[in-house]
C-alpha cells in the first residue's frame, strides 16, 4: 500500500522514476542520468531561468544565480528588477563574460615630415590593427586617433629627425585634441645625423580613459635652433591599444 501509494504521489508531481537504471526523471517518462528535469528549475540559490519583477521575479536573494540567454548571472544585491541581468549591472553580474574583442593600432610614418611647433604628424599608414581604434578610427591624412569613452587605452610613440644646420632637439607629445591638453610623458631627442653624436630616441607614453569619444595626435612641442623639424619616417611610429 505504501509503495501504491509513493508511486501515485510522484506520478501526481511529474517524477518518474525507472527500477532498471535507478535513473529519476521529472517531465520526463526516460530519464538517461540520475536525475533529469525536462523544464525550468528553481531552488533557494539557483534557478535556470531568469524572470522579470512584475513576472514573479521578486523571490531573488545576494549571491542566487540564474540562467539569462544561456549564461550565468550572480545577483549583487538582493534586488531585481525588470531589467534584465545583462543590461541591469547594478543588481546582477555576468558570471562567464567573453572576452573583449582585441582593439589596438600600430602605425608608422610612411615619409618624411616637415613639422612645425605645435603641429602633429600625420605622414602615417597603419601596419597592423583591430577594433574601433583601427580604420574607423584612424585618419590616415590627418594624424588622428579617436578612442572610444570608458575604455583605457596605452598610447606610444617614437620619433626622431633629420638633423639640418642650427638645429638642437625635438620634444615631442600626445595631445588630447578634445580636451586640448598634452598628454603623458614627453619624447626627446637629438637629430639622428647630429654631428655631435648624441642621438637619442626615448618614446612617448600615455594612459587615458576618456569620459566622452575623445580624438588624439602626436605633435612636436618644441625645436631647438629652428623652427621646423624634419621628421625621419625610418623611426617614426605610434602605438594605440585598448587595455
């Protein structure tokens, strides 16, 4: 009587349960692994299928995963709402997120340059490059870079001159032509053919997270002796990569 009565209970509930392969099904008549749900579940910390707060959502606790488009969402606070988890960053985090898409530009001078003080270089063809960093967002004929809000992005670059008559150094920076501000470190250097022979070629380094869609260029800050420097396309490149 009591077995009548086990199997008419879980019959009632949608459990079937097969004495050959000791196997447990719910929904389902076949069960392959010892327990199998052919359905949505829920439990106290996890349930496969996310609902909205208006749509009996409310039951979300710190730290309860759920399954939204087929991944998994950890709740940060308790709270729910009818934003779903992938839109909703405050209240849920994804807990299997893809790896971002590589965004990077490196590009080098493809001629000489004459560049006066306060201009940028612009004689420049990309090598190699991804993301919204690459041609979308490099103007080959203007020298400049546009770098997308919230992202940080390293910023290099590394330059040298042709050496002419009176002429001394080159200091050279990124500038944030939105902002209208040098940027990170500056670049300095002796011409590369200067008859004293005290070539150098340091680079010129910069980190930026822009809060809005910001555009960037290289620019010579100062000449020493003239006023223009011709730059050497065989050392001139720059570097942007998104981190």
């Amino acid at each position: 009587m009591k077995t009548k009565l086990t199997i008419v209970v879980f019959a009632l509930l949608g459990f079937m349960a097969n004495a050959q392969t000791g196997n447990v099904g719910v929904g389902t008549s076949s069960p392959t692994e010892k327990l199998e749900v052919n359905g949505n579940y829920k439990d106290s910390a996890f349930s496969t299928t996310w609902k909205s707060q208006t749509n009996g959502g409310t039951y979300y606790t710190s730290d309860y995963i759920v399954i939204y488009n087929g991944t998994f969402y950890k709740n940060l606070t308790g709270t729910n709402t009818d934003a779903t988890p992938d839109a909703d960053v405050t209240n849920w985090v994804n807990l299997c997120p893809v790896a971002p898409t590589p965004e990077f530009l490196h590009a080098r001078m493809n001629a000489d340059e004459n560049v006066q003080v306060n201009n940028n270089i612009d004689n420049l063809t990309i090598l190699a490059s991804a993301g919204n960093v690459g041609t979308a967002g490099f103007s080959a004929g203007g020298g400049t870079v546009t770098l997308t809000a919230g992202v940080t992005y390293k910023l290099t670059a590394a330059l040298n001159a042709v050496h002419v008559a009176n002429m001394d150094y080159v200091v050279y920076s990124w500038y944030n032509i939105t902002a209208g501000v040098n940027i990170g470190n500056r670049g300095f250097f002796y011409a590369v053919n200067d008859p004293d022979n005290i070539s150098s070629q340091p680079t010129a380094v910069a980190y930026i997270t822009p809060t809005v869609t910001t555009t960037v260029d290289l620019r010579i800050i100062s000449v020493g002796g003239v006023t223009t420097a011709t730059i050497d396309a065989e050392y001139g490149y720059i570097t942007v990569e998104a981190l």
